[in-house]
C-alpha cells in the first residue's frame, strides 16, 4: 500500500484524455482511497507508531524509568510534555517506551491468527465439503467464547507470560481471518476463468497461487487491520489486568491500570494512555474501513446530477412497482 | 437480512400447495438447537482440557506451593498429590474431573479449599446484575436512539449519532468505565467508585453501586445496536410496505413499532447476541476498575496463584453461559422471524 | 355476489363511521377527487415531472390515467394519496378531495382521510404487505383501528371481505403470509384490506400489470362490482388503453407530464382528437389477430422534467406545425366534458388522412 503511493494513479493521468460524463463501471481501485483524508491522517499516526516501535525508548526525551520524588502528579508542562505518574516518571517517555512491547505483542497474535485462520480459509474451498463443514463449526463456536478468559486461563495454566496469553488470543482471533478468507476466494474460486484454468489441466494449488491469492490478499489485508486494533485492545486490557507486566517495564494497558490507583490524585492521567490506545485503534478501523468500502463494486457515474436524480426517482417508483415495462406503448 | 428483503416469491406459492405445517417448523427449530449445542459443547471440554493439559505440561506444582518451602518433604508432597488426586494420569484426572463437574462438584480450590461452585454462585450475581442491567440499558439506549436518527435521517441527530459511534467503538468498555468513574465518582461523587452490595441488602445502594458498571458496559454494545438500528431502520422505512400501511391509515407511531421495528430490530437483537461475549471481557476489566466481587476477580486471582481447579470451573461455567444465551437468542430469533420455508433470518 | 348489505356511500360518510375529514358539505353526487393545476417536482425540486395536470372525479366514476412509464400519472396517484416518494413535492396546483383541500394536510389529518375516505392498491402488492404478519391479521388491524372492532368481530368480518373479493378459501387465506399466495390473491387481498372502511375513492396504480391476463380479467370486474355495491369511485391507473377503454367512464390521457386528452371513454374511442390519443389507439389494436407489423410511435418522449417550449408531444408528432413548438398549448373543450390540449385538434378529426404511413 505505501509503495503505490509513491507512483502516480493511473486514474489521474488517464482521465485527462477520457471525455467527461463516461459511465465507468470498474471498481475504483486502492490508490485513490489515499486522496481520502481520514486513510491519510490513519496512515500518518500509524506510521508514528511503526516509528515508536522501532526506535521504542531511544527517542523518548527522558529516561522512562527515572523516579523523581519531587515531581509526583504533575500536569503537562514544559519539561513534562504529558505530566508526571505517581513515581515522578516522565508519562510521554513511558508511553513512547511501552508501545514497543504492546505493538510487538499484538503484531504475533495477529500474525498467529493470520496463519491459523487464512490458510485454512483459502484451503476450505478446495477441500471438500466434509472439512468445510467441520471447520465451520470449529469457527462457529470459537467464535462465541470470550476470548479474555481464555487469555487469562493460559496464563493459570503456563505463567504469567503475555507472549502466552497472546497466544490465546492469537487463536481465537483465527475464525475471522477464516470467515473472511473463505468468502473471498468462494467468491473468486467459482470465476469462470478459473474454471476455465481447472480444464486447460492446471492443478489446484497452480489455481490457487496464480489466480485466488492476488484477488483474496486485498480482503486480508482489510481483516488484518481491524484484527490488528482487536489485538491491540486486547494488550491493552491484558497488560491493564497485570498480565506479563514486570514492573516497572511500560506498557500502555500498565500505565493506564497504575492511574486508576491514584485516579483521586490525578484524576486526568488516565485519559491520556486511553486517548494512545483510542487513536491508533481508530486509525486502524478507519483504514479497514475505507479499503472495505473500497473494493467493494463500482458505480455508475454520469455527469448530470439531474438526470442522474431524475432516473433515480424514476427507477425507484418503477421499481417500486415492480414495472419491468420497457419504454414502448402497450 | 432476510426479512428486510423479501419480495414476492414468483408466485410459486399458490393456495393449493400444502403451507410447511406448524408443527414441522417447531422441529427444524428443535434441531437446529440440538446442532447448535452438540458443536459447541465439545468445543467447551476441548477448552477445559487443554486448560488442565497446559498446567499439567508446566512446571507448577502446586503441593509444593501449598505446603511451602519447608514441609514440601517428597514424601509430603506426595501424600498431599495423592490427596489431591494429582497423581493419577491427566486424561483420568480429567475424566473425573468432568464427571464431577456435570454433577455440580467442581472441585475445591488448591489452596482455600473453599468449593469452586461456592466460589462461583457466591460471585455470580454479581456479574449477572451488571451484565442484565447493562443489557437492558443497551436495548433502551441504542434502541431510541437509533430509531430516531433512522426516523430523522440526515439530521443533525442522526450525523451526530454516528459520529458518536464511530468514537465510542474505539474506545474499550474499560476506559468508558474509568471515563465514567472520573466523571461521575471522583469530580462530582455523584455514584461510588467502587465496591458493591446485593440487591437482598438493599435495591436503592444496590442500583447505585451497579450502574455505572452496567452503564459502561452498555455504552459500546448501544453504539453497535444503534447503529444497526438506524440502518434496518432506514432500509425498511422505505420499503412499500410502510406506504401500504400508510395508506389504510394506521396511525404512524403504530405503523413505526408494529410494522417497521419489528422487522427491523431483529439484525439489532442479533448484534446482542454476538456482543455478549465481549460484554463478559468487559465485565472482567471493569471488575477491576469497580472492585466489584465477580467472577472476573476471582478468575485473575486464582490464575496469579495457578490454581488451577478454580480457573477449569470458571472457565466452564462462563463458556456454558455464553453457549446457551447464544443459542436461546439465536432461537428467538429464530422463532420471531420465522419464515415459512423454515429458514431462519 | 354480493358483497355486503351496507347503505350505499352517503349514509356511510355521515355516519362518521372510523373518523373522517371533519367539516364540509358531503357531497352524495357531488366531486371525490379534483386535482387543479398540479405541479410536482422531484429530487428536491431538481426537476418538474408533472406539469399542470388537472383532472376530475366524480362519485362512482371509475376514472382511467393512461400513458407510458414516466408520462407522471403515478406521481400525480401518489399526490392525490400524500404519499410522495421521498424528494418529491408538490410545488404548484391543489388537490381537494370531496371538497376539502388536502394539498397540504397534516399527516394526522392524513391518518384519518386514509382507509376511512381513500383507498389504494398497487401494482406490486406483495411488496405492500408486510412479509412477515399474516394477511389477516393485516386486515383485522385496520378493521380494528379504524372501525373499532373487537377481535372476533374483525375477523368475521375479515373472513366475509376475503369471501367477498373472491378468495375461494378465505379461513386459510387468512392464516398466511404473503409470501404463501399467489399474485392474483395478493391482489384481491390489497383489495379486501383497501376497501374494508368504506372508502369513496379508490386509487388503483396499475393493479393488473403485474398479473395473468385471466386473473386481470377477474379482478377487472371486482373493481366494477365494488363500484357498482358500494359507489366508490375508482381512479385506474394503467399503460393499457385497451384496459382502460374496457373498464373506465371517462380517459385521462398523460404524456410526459401533461394531460393531452380527456374524455369519456367512448368519446376517446371513438373520436381521439389528440396525435398521441390517436397513436396509441392504433398501437393498442395490435392485439387483433392479423396484424403483422408491430406498431410504434417512432422517438422517445422526453426527458423527465426537460423544459420544453411549446407541445411536448411535438417532436413524435405527425401533424405539428412551427406554432406547436412556441408558446404554451392550452387545453380546450372539443366536446361535451372532452378536453384535449392541441392546437391541431379540430384539424386533427381524421388525423389517418393527414398522416403519411
């Protein structure tokens, strides 16, 4: 996605050349959702995230671990771009130094998912229906079961381990990928020029690698966002619970559990790791959602607006009515 | 869904072909029930096995915990695995274990020795007031909002409304609970900030200590539900048949709860089926934020110290939970939106 | 068949039987429905599809809209109704229904003219009815509504209009959802359900289109039954002449907006003054066997709302002269209640000498 960016939509150079008031009907492709303002300002706050990850504490402007007795509780200032926690550490350096464990950790759920779910997702439609419906089944029911007491419950079983717990939730993050994988190469597997493919003698995984994988990848890509802020949610609720916290490491959920304990004394501080996990969740769903919104079918485009209004109220009374008449006097 | 978008079946239909009986669909129902719980039953032992498989591949050892440091002779902790019935192979451990479990015994915990069922129905009620009052203020709060924006489309309400859901589904039920709780508790001490008490104490204090809980559990499943709502909505007010009830006169508030929400509320309903489970991952979190007695605590609790029967009867008893108001949703949906073909929304 | 053994329409009308429109002189013989100057737009006022339409109809007249798709005659049903589509207004003209304005009523006043004064059935009727309430039910909420029945009463009295509309088993008609009947019962039930409080006026949009012709033929002469038991009158929306000549008194000719022609039935027959008139009588006749050539009215009618100057029937027609397409056309009388709107009209008598095949 962000290496296209760089090239210039063909949409633009071609348009130019085209008349006005043309009916297109291909479907609007990835680049130009990134004219969309909502996907640019996600991108740019995911990117500062990506940045943070990398790069985690060394850009922090103070060390996040440093205790300062006589500095509790202070409010955003100067030296304190975001104030002081209970300790007298610096908020924003302990932020900007916990995202990297929280980004991390989320990542391997998903990435867990990802493997779990996708690959028997594509896998399904062409195994036969005996599989299919089993692993439906399996996705029915993973799906209903709340995934925290599981995260929780694996942490009983092997320790207080967030990479465990994560795991847990890595799993039960897999029906979706499954669900959506499975709908879009259902949908793309039954194309004619795939069975076309499958007479001319190529095998299935032939079919799959050449002509499913590059049509289904858009749709993983869009589950993968928004299970990405499912993932990161989670981190932040297991680490707020003291899930594989090893104080004082940060972590977002961490800081946030440690505000409420002295909420009296500062009752602000906590909507500043919320406002953190609220943004990039939100930058997350959006870009899920405008690439969704995206790929989905094109549309008619004509150049009057009235007669584009006019057929519309035409065709919805007709239709209305249920009117398959042509124009021609019965 | 289905409703929404029903036409005409082509006139396939007529009087002389027998209409599916009554009676038939009651049992497609019945079956589809007996599916729905034989698939996810299994998938609750498996889930409990694995629990009691993970610890027993770990390295706890919990009669040495319990005995601590000095007592946990072998010879002690032996005697106290053999009590606590720990030396016996895991697959029958486990078999007891469930057997146990369908009788109502779940064990008593490692280290309190307090029955996991007293533990469980001690703290229940807890969880279930928040989780049924938040329930109900989710249906009343999504729902009215919801219908008005629908019934007011393109207005200022309804812009609002779905500005306000985009921001609330970003936001966990856990940081609306501390929202709440800054608001409400701290700067103006209008509600508690935490502790609770039970309804047979006194329904007034107890009402106090639970809303803001439920009020916070409410907040992201009345999003969802409002949104949904809003969309049925606006899609079956504009189809003919409200015109048609239009023109025989009905008055419009009848024609908006008898005719349109009827028919638009089931996806809405459903939504609550499917937020359920989150609802009880918030319900944990906000224990935490409340110090509410719930179940939630207890499962944090006996996972810091691994004890692990208590953490297997939790994770039943919620998984069970969670299984059957699915599937008596689902079956009310079911019911309510039956078509005659048998096929359900 | 009978129907019922109700007093016939002005007995039923003061008794005030479900409410009605509260003032007003009740006009036994007098107009139901009069619809002046009507000008409605669509999309917001976007563009005008329905120009200066005004029609009459008097009790116990079945009165017929014909035209092609877009010609505005289900806009102008739908105005008379106050049930426009979303986006479309009534910019200029009123419509008064047995004496009353009811451009601009409320939609409370509404609640008590429909059912009660008006009725309507559609083209589509499946899609009318709720698909998840049983028909009955439909029906015994109405009666219950608006004529106060009690449960039993209503469904007895469900039962007897289902009978009455000719469902042959109307015990188990009542027990189904929509999507159990065919598209000739729907009808008849959109029918029971729309005449069930007595209305003066039935608004009928293109009833028949949708059905077999056998089942039109039927619900054809349940409409005129009802007209003739219970002296309602009938406005019949349809694209067939043939239909409409069959079954209605008086014409009312739409093209692109405009009303061009309107009459009694037999006048329009007989003596078409309008081109347009005249080309859809010719192109009706293709049922006759014998005819080999379909027939056509060559060119398009224009576009929805486009304002033209002058005749908007100018471009198709054979006879127009340079004055059709300058200034506006008015409507004259060429006969007794015959109106027609064109300036060849006189000329225009024998209109098959004049035009060259």
């Amino acid at each position: 996605m962000t290496t296209t960016a760089r090239r210039r939509p063909r949409a633009q150079r071609g348009l130019a050349q085209r008349g006005p008031a043309q009916p297109r009907q291909r479907p609007a492709r990835p680049r130009s959702v990134l004219r969309l303002p909502s996907v640019r300002v996600a991108l740019v706050i995911l990117a500062a995230v990506a940045i943070l990850t990398a790069f985690g504490s060394a850009l922090a402007p103070q060390n996040p671990l440093t205790i300062n007795a006589n500095a509790l509780f202070q409010g955003p200032g100067a030296h304190h771009l975001l104030g002081t926690d209970y300790l007298g550490r610096d908020v924003l350096s302990r932020l900007m130094a916990g995202t990297r464990l929280s980004v991390l950790t989320a990542l391997e759920a998903v990435g867990i998912g990802l493997v779990l779910g996708a690959v028997p997702g594509v896998a399904t439609v062409f195994l036969g229906r005996w599989f299919d419906f089993v692993a439906n089944r399996i996705t029915d029911a993973l799906m209903t079961l709340p995934y925290i007491f599981f995260a929780v419950a694996v942490t009983a079983a092997l320790g207080n381990n967030l990479a465990h717990a994560m795991i847990a939730v890595g799993i039960l993050l897999a029906p979706f990928f499954f669900r959506v994988t499975r709908a879009a190469t259902l949908e793309h597997a039954r194309a004619q020029y795939v069975e076309a493919a499958e007479l001319l003698g190529a095998s299935k995984l032939h079919i799959i690698r050449v002509h499913v994988l590059r049509k289904v990848l858009p749709n993983i890509a869009v589950t993968t966002a928004s299970m990405t802020a499912a993932a990161l949610l989670a981190v932040s609720f297991l680490t707020f619970l003291g899930i594989g916290v090893q104080p004082p490491a940060p972590t977002w959920g961490g800081i946030l559990s440690s505000d409420l304990d002295y909420l009296s004394q500062a009752p602000w501080a906590p909507f500043i790791p919320g406002a953190l996990i609220a943004i990039t969740v939100g930058a997350l769903n959006a870009l899920a959602d405008a690439f969704r919104d995206r790929s989905s079918a094109g549309s008619l485009v004509t150049a009057d607006p009235v007669t584009r209004a006019v057929i519309h109220t035409n065709s919805s009374l007709e239709s209305a009515d249920g009117d398959r008449q042509s124009q021609s006097v019965a | 869904m289905a409703v929404i978008g029903l036409t005409r079946s082509g006139g396939t239909a007529a009087a002389a072909a027998p209409a599916l009986h009554r009676r038939n669909r009651g049992r497609i129902a019945l079956a589809r029930l007996g599916g729905g719980l034989a698939v996810l039953v299994p998938i609750v032992f498996l889930s409990t096995f694995i629990t009691y498989g993970l610890g027993a591949l770990s390295n706890s050892d919990p009669a040495a915990t319990i005995l601590g440091q000095d007592a946990a002779t072998p010879a002690a902790v032996a005697r106290l695995n053999r009590a606590l019935g720990l030396d016996h192979p895991l697959v029958v451990q486990y078999w007891n274990w469930l057997t146990q479990a369908l009788h109502g015994n779940l064990g008593r915990s490692w280290f309190t020795q307090i029955p996991v069922s007293q533990s469980v129905s001690q703290r229940l009620p807890v969880d279930l007031s928040i989780a049924i009052l938040a329930v109900v203020l989710a249906v009343i709060i999504g729902g009215t909002t919801g219908t008005v924006a629908a019934i007011r489309r393109g207005g200022w309400f309804d812009r609002g409304l779905t500005l306000a859901c985009s921001a609330v589904s970003t936001l966990p039920a856990f940081v609306v609970g501390i929202i709440l709780v800054v608001l409400f508790a701290v700067t103006v001490h209008l509600f508690p900030a935490n502790g609770y008490v039970g309804p047979t104490t006194s329904i007034p204090q107890w009402l106090r200590y639970i809303i803001l809980p439920a009020l916070a559990l409410a907040v992201q499943v009345s999003a969802d539900i409002a949104r949904q709502l809003r969309t049925s909505l606006v899609t079956v007010l504009d189809q003919n048949y409200i015109v048609g009830a239009k023109v025989r006169g009905l008055p419009y508030r009848r024609i908006l709860v008898r005719h349109a929400l009827r028919n638009a509320a089931g996806p809405a309903l459903t939504i609550l089926g499917n937020d359920f489970p989150q609802m009880l991952a918030g319900a944990v979190a906000l224990e935490v934020v409340f110090s509410l007695p719930g179940l939630g605590q207890l499962l944090l609790e006996s996972a810091q110290t691994r004890d692990i029967p208590v953490v297997q009867g939790l994770l039943l008893v919620t998984s069970t939970f969670v299984i059957v108001i699915n599937l008596v949703i689902n079956t009310t949906l079911n019911w309510l939106y039956r078509t005659d073909d048998g096929i359900g929304t | 068949m009978v129907i019922d053994n109700r007093s016939p329409l002005p007995d039923v009308v003061t008794a005030g039987a479900g409410a009605g429109v509260s003032q007003g002189p009740r006009p036994g013989a007098g107009e139901v429905l009069r619809i002046d100057d009507l000008h409605v737009t669509v999309h917001d006022g976007a563009a005008t599809a329905v120009r200066g339409i005004s029609l009459r109809v008097q009790a116990g007249e079945i009165v017929g809209l014909v035209g092609e798709s877009g010609s505005g005659k289900t806009l102008t049903c739908r105005a008379a109704l106050g049930v426009l589509p979303p986006g479309c207004a009534i910019e200029q003209g009123t419509v008064s229904f047995a004496g009353h304005d009811v451009t601009a009523l409320s939609q409370r006043d509404w609640e008590r003219v429909h059912g009660s004064h008006m009725g309507a059935v559609f083209q589509d009727p499946a899609s009318y009815l709720n698909p998840t309430i049983t028909v009955g039910h439909q029906l015994t909420e109405v009666l219950r509504v608006k004529r106060r029945l009690a449960r039993r009463a209503a469904r007895r009295r469900a039962t007897e209009l289902f009978g009455a509309v000719g469902l042959r088993e109307p015990e188990r008609v009542f027990h189904q959802i929509p999507a159990e009947l065919s598209g000739g019962m729907l009808q008849r039930v959109m029918i029971a359900i729309a005449v069930s409080c007595d209305p003066q006026l039935l608004v009928a949009d293109e009833p028949t289109t949708a059905l077999d012709v056998t089942i039109q033929a039927e619900v054809i002469e349940l409409l005129r039954q009802l007209r003739d038991q219970r002296g309602m009158a009938v406005l019949f929306v349809s694209h067939d002449l043939a239909l409409i000549t069959e079954l209605c008194d008086r014409v009312v000719v739409f093209y692109a907006g405009e009303v061009v022609e309107s009459g009694p039935a037999a006048e329009i027959t007989e003596r078409p003054r309008h081109p347009y008139t005249q080309a859809l009588l010719r192109v009706a006749s293709v049922g006759d066997f014998g005819r080999r050539e379909l027939e056509v009215i060559a060119g398009q009618p224009p576009q929805v709302g486009a304002n033209i100057a002058g005749c908007r029937f100018a471009e198709r027609c054979p006879v127009a002269v340079p004055a059709c397409r300058t200034g506006s056309i008015p409507s004259v009388a060429v006969g007794d209640e015959h109106d027609v709107r064109c300036l060849r009209a006189e000329d225009a008598r024998n209109v098959d000498q004049l035009v060259a095949r």
